[in-house]
C-alpha cells in the first residue's frame, strides 16, 4: 500500500459563512414582506373580482337592450305593413262613405 499523503487542513470560504449568515438574518424581515404581499395580492384580486362581476352585470344588461332595440325595428315593420293595407283600403273606403251615410240618416233617392 502506497504511503497517504496527510491531508491539507480544511480551508473554509468566510464568504460563503457570511452569506449565510446575513441570508438568516433576513429571512424573517422576507417572510414578513412575502406575507405583506400577499395579503395586498389577495386584497387586490378581491377587489379585481368585485369589478369583474361588476362589469359582467353591465354587460348583460346591454345585451338585453340590444336584444330588445332588434325587436324593435320588427315591430315598427309590423306596425307599419298593417297601416300601409289600411291606407290601401281607405280609398275603396271613402268611395263608399257617401252611399253608407244616406243609409245611416234615412235618405231615400228620388224615383
């Protein structure tokens, strides 16, 4: 068996310590700051959530107005086609008023 070299004394890294030193030391003031963090996170995705269901609500209502402004020219349609067949019988209408008015008030034509 060869001869082992003795071993060279372990060198530590004082700056590898020190890191890890300072990390502990911060590590609550980081807890504390994640924590702070979140609960604003929370707050504000409440508040986001609010606004959402907010806007949700709006814009229901103005498809529902939509919906009802479509109906609307249909109606006029309607309205309309059933006005334009009662001017189309008015003339046949007036033709025969003058005849209808005679028989309402009793005239008899002369023979």
């Amino acid at each position: 068996m060869p001869p082992q070299k003795p071993k060279a004394p372990r060198r530590t890294n004082g700056n590898l310590n020190q890191a890890m030193s300072l990390l502990i030391q911060n590590q609550p003031e980081l807890i504390q700051n994640q924590a702070a963090f979140m609960s604003a996170f929370i707050s504000y995705l409440s508040r986001s959530e609010e606004r959402f269901q907010k806007h949700e609500e709006r814009f229901d209502r103005i498809e529902r107005l939509l919906a009802e402004d479509r109906k609307i020219p249909a109606e006029l349609q309607e309205t309309v086609a059933r006005l334009q067949e009662t001017v189309a019988r008015l003339p046949e209408a007036i033709a025969r008023l003058p005849e209808a008015i005679k028989e309402k008030i009793g005239f008899m034509a002369r023979r």
